[in-house]
C-alpha cells in the first residue's frame, strides 16, 4: 500500500538525518563552501520533496483508482475514462520520481567523493 512506500521514505529520511548528525559533519550542511554539505542538503531536499509527491499526488490517486474499481466492472464508461487519466497520472509521477531518485542519488555520490 502507499502507506507502507511511504513510511519506507520517512524511515529513510530519518536515518540519513540520524547519520548525518553521527557523522560529525552535520555543521557543514548549508555551508555552500563545502561540495559535501551542499550535496547533503539539496538531496535532503529532494527526498523530502519525494515524500510530499507521494502524500499530495499518488496517495490520492490510488485511492480514487481503488473506489472506481467496482464501477468499471460494471462497465461505467465515466469511470474507465477517469481511471485512464489517473494512469497517467502515475505514469508521470513516476518519470518525475525516478528523474528525482537519480539526482539524489548523485548528491549521495557526490557527498561520497567529498
């Protein structure tokens, strides 16, 4: 369910957030002198913006899909137009999160090498 994704991202979030302060470097974030706090931040950033994705766009989303469900059966033509929007939806939600999931993965690389 999206609940479980989403508290997958949120446990995600918090153990980046935990590392960070173990680390001892949690100083250098907002620091934009350092390439590795700079890095942190803007992919700290983005997963907090992929994890609002999820609560504003998809939850909502796949709600819907779920309660059309029973009227497309029923072979309501409203419904199967409606859901063929919400796949769309989805489907370019999904390009928007994998293009964010790369560049977050790149500040993770980045950050790496700093």
């Amino acid at each position: 369910s999206s609940d479980v994704c989403s508290s997958d991202l949120e446990l995600t979030i918090l153990t980046g957030l935990i590392r960070v302060v173990v680390s001892g470097r949690g100083q250098q974030i907002g620091d934009f002198s350092s390439r590795w706090g700079t890095s942190i931040l803007i992919g700290a950033l983005l997963a907090v913006v992929l994890l609002a994705i999820g609560h504003a766009i998809l939850k909502p989303s796949l709600e819907r899909a779920l309660s059309l469900g029973p009227k497309m059966g029923q072979g309501d033509q409203a419904a199967m137009q409606e859901m063929a929007r919400i796949q769309n939806r989805f489907k370019m939600t999904g390009f928007v999160q994998i293009g964010l999931g790369l560049v977050i993965v790149g500040m993770m690389i980045l950050a790496r090498l700093s």
